[in-house]
C-alpha cells in the first residue's frame, strides 16, 4: 500500500531533511506545505494518509493546524515536531497528536514514528471500508431489488420499533396496505417483465407521494404497505386518498419509453391507526389494515377502507 504523508513546515531546510529521511527506506508520496494554511488547502484537494507539521510557523502554526484536524478530519493521524521542549510537546498530544518528535531528529526513531502512525492509519482506512461494506450488505438485506424500497423482512424491525415507540410515548402510528388492482390481467397479457416496470413506477410514485418521516415496504407481490409515523386515521386517509388518485394518474410505459395509452392501474388501499382499543400488539394494525384491503376489494377497488 502506498501512502501519501503531507509535510508541513515554514523551512525548506527541514523539509529536506524529512525528506531524506523518509524517502531513504521507503517510497512515500510527499507533498510539502509552508504553514498550517498552505496545509489546509492541499488536505481539500488530495487524500492524506498522515500529516507530519512542525509546532512554530508563521501564518498558521502547527497547533493551529492540529485544532483544525481535530475538529474537521478527527480519523487523519498528525505528527508534530519541536525544537522548543517538552511543553510544547505535551499541548500537541494533548490537543490530539499521534506522537511527538523533537529536534534534532534521530532518523531511525523518526522513521518508526511514520511507520507507527501509518499502521494506525492503515487500520483505520480497513475499518472504515470494512464498515462501509457492512451498511451495504445490511442496505441489500432490507431493500427489494426490484423495487429499491424496503422488503417484507425490514418492516418486522421498523413496525416493532415504531409501534414500541408510539404505545410509550403515547402517539399516533398509522399503517395502510396497498394493492394493485387486476394485477394479474397486467402479467398475463403483457408479461411479466412489463409488470415488473409497472411495480417499480409504483413503487417510485408511492416514495414521491408520501413524506420522509413516512416508511414504504413491498410487503409481496402486487402488495405494499406505507408506516406512517406521528399520523392520526384522518391523515392517513388523506395520504391513501392522495396516493390512490396519483397511481390512477399515473401514466404505464413499456419496457421502452412509449406510453400504454389503454393500460391503467388503480389501487385499493385498507388503512389502520393507533391507539385503538382493538391493537394490543403491532401486527394487530397490519391485521386490521389488511382487513380493510380486503373491504376494499369487496367494494369494488379503487378505493380506501379504514379498517
């Protein structure tokens, strides 16, 4: 692994000198700064694996610098250095350096200090990307790959915790059930691929309808169901009402860009809220919802019923 380590000193002479140092064993990519905000700049345009800056400059001095990383880029490693002491020293550390070096340099122990302070860096860069490829693995368990919204699975932890939340804190959760009506008539005449678009446009439609504090899941097939945080039956109604004349809006594409002018969809939508005395327990407002898809259905679709 490369590393690219950001020399930052108002002295040529010591810039030559670490130089030579660190580029006797290894082969670094060294880039050099006069001062704490000659640094700055050159930290906005490249990626720095460890910043080595001497305490007293002009401008901005390496204290400075050290309160600026600290605050902006806490995961970057910074070494400093001195020829003025201990003290000095001792603000560096404690202000967040890795280590502190003292002049003059002794370039063994010098070196040590990088190869430290990159190992540190090194771990940190694999922690990170190992994290990164853990929330990406945990995004791809809980999103529907068609769709792109949240899967079946997901909602089991979302309703738990959102329910949990508004029974102990006595608010207000609303849940409503979509289906897509005669689905199966879009499948068998246009083919499957066709009703696959025809879910993802839903789909994308329900997302652009709804707010952000509020959850959409495919809950199966033609099937999805909306989490409505902080929302009474009255405005659950609203949003059902809102969503079921878009998706009747909604104009149908074929697998290409040319518009099925005679294909159109409708939804019935079944709706529940709490508090009600009937939910005890979180799938009781999917139960309820769900009975009231099923009213809906009965009523002759294209339709909302509060369960």
């Amino acid at each position: 692994m490369s590393f690219t380590i950001l020399v930052v000193d108002d002295s040529w002479e010591s810039r030559e000198v670490i130089t030579s140092i660190l580029n006797a064993q290894e082969d670094y990519n060294l880039i050099l700064a006069e001062n704490g905000q000659d640094a700055i700049r050159k930290l906005a345009s490249q990626t720095i694996d460890l910043v080595i800056t001497d305490i007293s400059m002009p401008v901005m001095d390496g204290l400075e610098l050290l309160d600026h990383l600290t605050q902006e880029k806490p995961e970057l490693p910074v070494i400093t250095y001195t020829g003025f002491g201990d003290l000095f020293g001792a603000k560096a550390l404690e202000r967040g350096a890795e280590d502190c070096v003292f002049k003059p340099f002794d370039a063994r122990d010098f070196r040590l200090r990088v190869a430290k302070a990159l190992k540190y860096s090194r771990l940190k860069k694999y922690q990170e990307m190992l994290e990164q490829k853990n929330e990406e693995l945990r995004q791809l368990s809980i999103t529907d790959q068609l769709t792109q919204i949240y899967n079946r699975r997901y909602l089991q932890e979302v309703l738990h915790r959102e329910f949990t939340r508004a029974r102990r804190y006595r608010s207000k959760l609303a849940l409503l059930i979509a289906d897509i009506d005669h689905f199966k008539k879009i499948n068998d005449t246009l083919g499957h691929l066709q009703g696959d678009v025809v879910l993802r446009e839903l789909a994308a439609l329900i997302r652009n309808t709804t707010r952000e504090v509020d959850i959409p899941f495919r809950f199966g097939g033609e099937e999805f169901l909306v989490l409505l945080p902080e929302t009474d039956r009255r405005g659950a109604e609203t949003v059902a009402e809102r969503l079921r004349r878009a998706a009747e809006a909604m104009p149908v594409f074929k697998l290409g860009t040319t518009e099925l002018a005679d294909v159109k969809i409708s939804l019935s939508i079944g709706l529940a809220s709490f508090p009600d005395p009937r939910i005890r327990h979180e799938m009781d407002l999917v139960i309820l919802a769900d009975e009231a898809l099923y009213l809906a259905k009965k009523q002759g679709r294209n339709c909302v019923m509060i369960g």
